[in-house]
C-alpha cells in the first residue's frame, strides 16, 4: 500500500512536461534575441550619425585652403595678403607673426597675433590684414601663419626689405 501511495504522490509531483520545458526556453530565447536586436539598432544608427557627421567635417577641411600670397613692411606696418585656394568658402581666423631668433642679426620684437573678423571668402577672393610689428630692421626673418575657423592654414617665411 505504501509502495502504491508514493507512486500516486511522484505522479502528481512531477514537473512540467518537457514539451512545455521546451517552449518555455524558446520563448524566453527569443524574447532575449529580440531585446538584445532592438538595443544594437540604437547603438548602431547613433554610431553612424556621428561618423556621417565626422566624415562631412573632413570633406569640407579637405576642400578648404588657404594661401600666404604676399607681405609688405612699410615701417612698423605689416600687410599679408591671402587668398581662398580651395573649393568652398572659408573663414580666417586667426593672424599670427613670430621672428625668428635664429635669424643672425634679428633685432625686432616681432611676436604679434591677430583675430580675423574679415568674414567669409569665396574660392579665389582675396583679403589682407595689417598688423603692427616694430623694431624691425632690414634683413629681419618673420615666419608668418594664417589659419581658417575650419583648422587649414598657410604659412610662409618673410625677409623684411
């Protein structure tokens, strides 16, 4: 009698049948799946944003230029003269003159900086800037940089006449 009785008992207190075992860990699978597809679309169209955005910013500095055309003395002022080399518009931003210590014989103070406002130029427009740098003497070696709000520039080494 007892052997019958705990045989009723283990009948009842079987588990879940393994059909249902089987469907349960499906559904649980997939549920997870689609979790883990949903959270990666977010990571990856976020991740391509910013790179289409990086990707526009270096096209328009690769076609972007700037060229040191000329620079003239005329006693303490000092005019460059520059010009848009590339295919889109940019802005100047930034002027800057340093002499060159190693020049023999340097005797100017010539270490000035100077925001541009000049706005934007054209492909092929020109602009120019004056700054004061005094002390100068004939001979004299100014290294001059000009740099665009995109991060081109141009520099060039000047002699003073």
């Amino acid at each position: 009698m007892w052997h019958r009785l705990r045989r009723r008992i283990n009948r009842r207190k079987k588990a879940v049948a393994p059909v249902l075992a089987t469907l349960l860990v499906i559904a649980v699978g997939v549920s997870l799946s689609v979790i883990l597809f949903i959270w990666s679309q977010g990571f990856l169209s976020q991740n391509s944003e910013s790179i289409s955005s990086q990707q526009g910013a270096q096209n328009q500095v690769a076609q972007s230029s700037i060229v040191l055309e000329a620079v003239t003395f005329s006693g303490t002022t000092t005019t460059v003269y520059f010009r848009n080399g590339g295919a889109v518009s940019i802005t100047p931003a930034l002027l800057i003159a340093q002499g060159i210590s190693s020049n023999y014989g340097f005797t100017g103070t010539a270490t000035n900086s100077t925001n541009l406002t000049s706005g934007s130029l054209a492909n092929g427009v020109g602009g120019s800037n004056a700054m004061t740098l005094s002390g100068l003497a004939s001979g004299d070696v100014v290294m001059f940089k000009i740099t665009t709000t995109a991060g081109t520039f141009a520099q060039g080494t000047y002699t003073v006449p």
